[in-house]
C-alpha cells in the first residue's frame, strides 16, 4: 500500500457557526453541505469532496496547553507567493485573529494561530518545489524567522 495524500481532517468543535466563521468565512473553504441534523459540517478548498468535517460537540474540557499526545497542527496552503502569504496575515489582522509565529521552513513559509477551539493552524506558501525535489532533506531543514 501507498498513501496518496492525507484527504481530511476531522475536528469536534464546540460551536458550529463559530468554527464556520473561522473555516469557510476567513480562510474561504467552501461548505458542501451537513449531516447529523445540522450539527456537522463538510468544507472543500476545490480540492477533493472535502477535506475538513466539523462536528459540533459543545462544551468539552480543555486541552492542557504546550506538548502532549494527539494532534500539534493542521497545514493549509493559502498560495504560491510570498505576497499571498502577506495578503492572508492582513486578513487575518483585520479580523483580530492573533498570530502565534512566523516561519521560514526552507521549504515553505508559515503563520501560525489557533482557531477558535484552540487548535493550531499553520497557513503556508510553498517555495520553489526545485528546493524539496532536488534535496529532500531540506523539509529538515533549521527553522528561520520570518519577516512579513
């Protein structure tokens, strides 16, 4: 067996709209359509069905903040340029969504934040694939600040 691509990601939320807010509204997913009475729904970027399913579950007790098991982020790519990349951390300024880093991975550029049930969410450009496909070992490779 060979993976192909990870397809989606599953989140429980806490309250549907706001997650919406966050997913569909600010970082332009489109919703697809729900399920379970209307408390979940399916999001695509264009890319495949979907890639993230929201389901709400309502109050749940906080993770405890910094390392722990389970999920650290999800990845999604918001363009192919530096200037997109700044386009998105406007955006996300005038919405008073709070930027947690920036990073330069080689490979790829990155803002990090939470979104509303305090998930960590990396919003990245690719560099030039030529970097990854030439030496693979650059996704390793020291991670730089970045100045946006």
């Amino acid at each position: 067996m060979k993976a192909h691509y990870l397809g989606h990601v599953v989140f429980y939320v806490k309250d549907l709209e706001q997650s919406l807010a966050f997913y569909r509204d600010l970082l332009g997913f489109t919703e697809v359509g729900r399920v379970f009475n209307g408390a979940a729904a399916a999001l695509t970027s264009g890319r495949t069905h979907h890639e993230l399913l929201l389901i709400q579950v309502g109050d749940a007790p906080p993770l405890p903040p910094g390392r722990r098991l389970g999920l650290y982020h999800i990845g999604i790519k918001v363009g192919d340029t530096l200037d997109e990349l700044r386009v998105a951390k406007k955006e996300l300024e005038q919405a008073g969504v709070e930027i947690n880093g920036m990073s330069d991975h080689t490979v790829s550029q990155s803002l990090y934040l939470h979104d509303p049930d305090g998930n960590e969410v990396e919003l990245y450009v690719d560099a030039g694939e030529a970097i990854w496909k030439n030496n693979p070992a650059a996704v390793l490779s020291p991670i730089k600040p970045l100045r946006l």
